[in-house]
C-alpha cells in the first residue's frame, strides 16, 4: 500500500479470511518490518492469537466479513484524497462511469465513529451494503474483493477516482451520470472479461 501511494507509515491495516476466522496486520507495526509470524489471527468472535496485537480496526475487518461472505480480503488505506474527501464527509458520487468498479453508483462516505469502535464497525458494515469499497469520515477508505491482489486494485481505483472527482471539484461541481447510466454500466461489468 505504501509503495503504490495509497498508505503511508503504519496507519491502515489488510486482513484475508481463513478457516474460522481471518488473519490480519499487527497493530503499530511498519509493513516493511513485518513477518509472517506478525501477522495475527483474528476468530469470528474477535479472540486474536498471535505474538502481536492486531490492527485496532479488527472489528470492522470481523463484522465485514460476517455481513460479506463474498469478501475474502479487506483493504484499509488513509489514502490522501479518499482522506481528504471523507474528511469533508463527500461520498463520491457517479462523477464518473468507473464508480461501478466499487458495486453500485456512488462510493458512501460511512459517518464519524471513534477508530477501533464497534460504531465505526456498524458504519462501515452499513455503508459497504451492496458495495465494495466506502469511505469513512474522518478516516480513510475500505476496500473488499474476492482476494488480497483484488481488494488492493480496488483500493488503488478507489484512490485515483477520489483525486480526479477532487481536481474535478477545483474547477465546478461535475457532472452526476444518472441512475439509469449507472445501470448499464454496472450491467456492462457483470459480464465484463479483461
């Protein structure tokens, strides 16, 4: 996450689901310094076990994939622009076609709860509802896919569609494709092969 520009330091965290359960990064540990044997391992009712502590954000990563049983991999960044945007509490709505990436006609901006509380926890499960990726106030951006390799290209598509409604915002208010485009867009991408 760091070396792609989404990240930066020790903030945000990436978990996996597993059998029973899911393994994600340690709390205040730097990417570049961690282990295999870092990495905690988290059971469905938040029991972690591991010679670390995990990420303070555990719960979310939990209750996600309690409400998801499509999601196999959580991306957590404080990417600037998905930062910025959701420090304004700006969901980023269909400025843009690519918007379908995330699963639906806007990426929601989940509102303010305290890092690591079962609030923020609630907020986000609510806000990914029928989308892959959220923002959250006053925090930074989640992304989910169906491996680790997809929640990371969702979160870095994620980005780069905050930074350009961002720049777009210098200028005017964008331009909003209707609901009805954003249908067939999203019909598009069902069937969509690369």
């Amino acid at each position: 996450m760091n070396a792609r520009g989404i990240n930066r330091g020790t903030s945000g965290n990436v978990s996996a689901r597993v059998d029973k359960g899911f393994l994600v990064t340690p709390s205040a540990l730097p990417y570049e310094r961690t282990e295999p044997d870092d990495i905690v391992f988290v059971d469905a009712d938040g029991a972690a076990s591991g010679r670390r502590n995990p990420s303070s954000e555990w719960r979310f990563h939990r209750d996600i994939y309690a409400a998801r049983p499509d999601a196999q991999a959580i991306v957590h960044t404080h990417a600037s622009f998905a930062t910025t945007l959701a420090c304004l509490g700006r969901s980023i709505p269909a400025f843009h076609y690519m918007i379908a990436v995330a699963g639906g006609d806007d990426i929601r901006c989940a509102p303010y709860a305290t890092f690591g509380t079962q609030a923020l926890s609630d907020h986000a499960v609510r806000a990914l509802e029928d989308r892959k990726a959220c923002l959250l106030a006053h925090h930074g951006m989640i992304a989910i896919g169906d491996s680790l390799d997809a929640a990371l290209a969702l979160a870095v598509e994620a980005e780069a569609l905050a930074e350009m409604y961002w720049r777009a915002m210098q200028i005017a208010e964008p331009a909003i494709l209707t609901h009805d485009e954003m249908r067939e867009v999203l019909a598009r991408f069902a069937t969509y092969k690369a």
